[in-house]
C-alpha cells in the first residue's frame, strides 16, 4: 500500500513537471486568418537533452501580396531556454544554404548535433535557439526537391555516360518537376530571398519578439542580409558563416572561383595537416586518372547515406572529379589526397570509396530543393550576370572538363520561362551597407565562398567582426572556438576579445 501510494505521487510530480514544461512552449496556435505557428509532434524522436525542445509548422502566405491566397508551410524546431526569466531576443538559425539545402530536421541525431554546435551563443546565453527550413526546402510544405532527378541518379550511376549526356537528363528529369510543381498550381516565383525575409518577419511576430539574433550559413546569409536591408530595426545583430553576397554577380572573379577548389587540391600538401605522404605532379596525376576512368570506370559498392543501402555505380572521369571538387568542401580530402592517387594508379578505390559515396548520396538526397534553387536563379542571381563578361571568363579557363562543364552549365535552358519566375528589384543586387552588427566566420580554405568575397564585402558593414579558421567551408561545424567566439559576441558585439 505504501508503495501504491508512493508511485501515485511521484507520477503526479511528473505530470505536473511535464505541464510546466510545456507551458514554455508558445501558444497551440499564433496568428490570424491561418498565418502563424501552428504546434504539432516532433517529426524526430525526442528526447530531454537538457533543454525543452518543442516542433511547429509556420503557416505563411505563398504569395506575401496575397495575404488571403495560397498557404504554405516550413518547420520549427524550438529550443526552450532553461532560464525561463530570460527576454533576450532568440537566435533564428536561417536554414541548411544553397539555395535548397535542408536541415535534415527528421533525424534525432542531426537535430542533436544542430542543437550542440550552435548552443554557445545560444541557449548557454539564455537565449532560444531556433531553426527551420525556409520555403520550399527539406520537411517545408510544399517541397521542392525533385523526385524525378533522385530516381533517375540511380540509373545514371550505373552508366558511363558523359557530362553532357547526363547534364541533358538531369535537365530533362528537373522540367518534369517543374511542369508537375506548375500544374498544382505551386506559384514557382515567390520561392527567393525577399519571400524568405518576409516569412522571416511573420515568424519573429508569431514568437512574440520584438529582435532577432540572426545566424546564417552560405547561402542563408543572403536570407539574413535581405532581412537586415528590409527591416533592420528587428535584427539585433547577426553571425554569418561562410557568407554569401546578393551583390557579388556570378560572373564576378568567375575564373578565381572555378579554379579556386582545383587549385586547393594540387597544392594540398600546403592545406592538410600532416601530410604524411608527399607526391608528385599532383595535376598532371589527377587529371590522368580522369582520363583513365572515362575509358574504363570502376564498378564500385558505395553506400547511401540517405537510405543506408548499399548501390552499384561506376566512377567514371566525371564522376571521380566532381567526387573530389564535392569533396573540397571540408578539410578531410586535403588528407587523403596523394593516398586516393596512389591507389588509383593501382585500380585500388578503398580510399576514394567514402567521397565517391558522399558525392552520390548528394546528387540522391530526396530533400534537396532542386528547384527551389532553380527558382532562386532566376529571381537574384540571372537578372545581375553580365552575359558578355561571363563567356569571356570562361574563355579563359582551362580547356577540357572544367572549360567545358562552365560552358554546358551557363549555355543550358535555366528554365525560367518555363517557371514563369519574374526577376527581383535591381536593388537586391546592389551593394548597400548593412549597419546592423554582424560577426564573420570564415575558412582560410574556403573554395566555395572564398575569404577574398568577405574580405572584399566587409566594407559595406560597417559595424562587423572577421575571424578567420584553418577550415573550409562551414566553419561552425568544424571548429568549436568559433561557437565560444560566437557566444562572446551575441553577448557583447563591441567586445574587444572575441577569443576562445
């Protein structure tokens, strides 16, 4: 009897607990007329990780002139302080980059790991941390990944075609989408940075803040610095990692760019980190293999990293180029480099095997906005090339795969007639200055937003920090400090030592 009694008390403390924890949450529903946070089951499995972690879907109009038209909708994962007296603005992480990068938000493992490498200048600073995928993205509803292009990558990799006859697939495979999103009535021109803002706004709103401490990586840094043009007075300060620029036109240093991550790769032995085993002709090398593999491929076991099942596919000359230049993304590569050829040379694949998978499980991955991207393209990036300045420099590159891929890539149908996508305000491609106080967080070896861009933009915020990393791209998944940095400056942005 004893025991009943004590089992009874012990499980009302526990529903009492559990009620006070959920009334940190925000409200079952916020907004009006179907605008607003709408709370629902976590889509990961869940559990205490020493901060209360709630899950939402934002309902927001496709069309932000059309208020009353077409709802839409992106998740929210809401990290709860565990100072619940705290009314310091949240920190609104702005999604997986790109455009079209998810955040992986179904997965137990990836949300802990978003939680634990942004927690420093986060939740350790009484402050919520927040974190979506934006329109069109990832678990957002309507997704635009395509599913046509996932399918058919599982074909192609079984084939040694070349790079034109898999990019005219790829393309083929993308129009279908397009002409499917299109017939569902799926408005394809309101999926670009300046919805994104405005969604942005409509979310702080339904959180019930007046600011925001904006975090940014790649591409999400575009969606941060949209949002502190549009509406400054609401962002509080921002970190931008690996930052992106809507002013700088892809036709800008296009050659720097392009060779920048091969580059990288022939002089890896001045980029990794011991370098233990030193060789020779590292380009002339690389491009052999290449040569080697278009005439006779290698039939390779990888895994898939999105399925966990393993599947056959050949590496060809394209395929183990676009493996490595995938690759150069982190440090790891610049490790295992002269390894990598040295085995090849010998028809040995066991220490390319993990980039040729890394590569295919990206070109797999059902969650990639494909056409978000698309989308992107056609409102910010293609109404700012100059035509004539683009061709010339890729005239200049290389000839052979690297001249020809550029060529194939920037001469193709962007299907932007086809999605009926309109191009966005001149302004949004004009430098303007960015007062609002902004950290930058940036790899040395950087070859996908080169240090030289920010370092080039910086000039136009005025009130900005630059710390700088022996890592690549992403620089917060790769280095600790640079979260402790983080934390020290969310909490102080004129703080003389932003030191770990």
């Amino acid at each position: 009897m004893k025991l009943i009694k004590v089992t009874i008390v012990i499980s009302i403390q526990v529903a009492g607990a559990l009620i006070a924890i959920d009334k940190l949450a925000l409200p079952e529903r916020t907004g009006q007329k179907d605008i607003g946070l709408e709370r629902t089951n976590c889509w990961f499995d869940k559990k205490l990780w020493g901060v209360f972690t709630f899950c939402y879907y934002m309902n927001v109009p496709e069309d932000h002139q059309q208020p009353a038209g077409r709802q839409i909708r992106f998740p929210v994962v809401y990290f709860k302080t565990t100072n619940v007296l705290s009314n310091k603005a949240p920190v609104l992480h702005l999604g997986g980059g790109g455009p079209g990068g998810p955040m992986y938000l179904d997965s137990h493992e990836g949300v802990k790991n978003i939680k634990e490498e942004h927690d420093d200048f986060s939740l350790k600073k009484d402050r919520d941390l927040v974190v979506i995928d934006v329109r069109g993205t990832g678990l957002a509803k309507p997704s635009l990944a395509c599913h046509h292009f996932v399918k058919l990558q599982l074909n192609i990799l079984e084939q040694n075609l070349s790079f034109a006859e898999e990019f005219a697939l790829d393309e083929a495979s993308i129009l279908k989408c397009i002409n499917e999103y299109k017939s569902r009535g799926i408005g394809l021109t309101h999926y670009n940075s300046a919805s994104i803002a405005k969604d942005i706004d409509l979310l702080r709103k339904s959180l019930g803040t007046k600011q925001l401490v904006l975090f940014g990586v790649s591409y999400g840094a575009v969606y941060a610095q949209e949002m502190a043009r549009s509406k400054p007075e609401v962002v509080e300060s921002m970190i931008l990692d690996s930052a992106a620029f809507p002013h700088i036109s892809l036709d800008e240093d296009l050659v720097k760019k392009t060779l920048a991550p091969y580059r990288s790769l022939y002089t890896h032995c001045a980029i990794n980190r011991s370098c233990n085993i030193t060789i020779n002709n590292t380009k002339k090398r690389i491009w052999t293999i290449y040569r080697q593999l278009k005439l006779h491929p290698i039939e390779m076991t990888i895994e898939n990293h999105n399925t966990g099942e393993n599947l056959t596919a050949l590496l060809n000359g394209n395929r183990f180029i676009a493996s490595l230049i995938n690759a150069s993304y982190s440090m790891d590569i610049y490790d295992d480099l002269a390894l990598i050829i040295d085995q090849l040379e010998q028809g040995n694949t066991q220490t390319m095997e993990p980039y040729f998978a890394d590569y295919a499980t990206y070109m797999l991955d059902p969650q990639w906005g494909d056409v978000n991207a698309r989308a992107h393209y056609c409102y910010e990036t293609k109404p700012f090339i100059d035509l004539k300045k683009l061709r010339s420099s890729i005239d200049r590159l290389p000839s052979g795969y690297i001249r020809d891929s550029a060529l194939l890539s920037t001469e193709s149908n962007d299907f932007c007639k086809e999605m009926d996508v309109s191009a966005a305000k001149e302004s949004l491609g004009e430098e303007q200055p960015i007062n609002v106080p902004t950290l930058f967080l940036q790899g040395r070896y950087d070859s996908i937003t080169p240090l030289f861009d920010v370092e080039n933009s910086k000039r136009l915020f005025p009130n900005s920090r630059l710390l700088t990393y022996q890592t690549a791209h992403s620089v917060m998944t790769a280095n600790q400090c640079a979260e402790i940095s983080a934390g020290k400056f969310v909490a102080n942005p004129n703080a003389q030592d932003l030191s770990c």
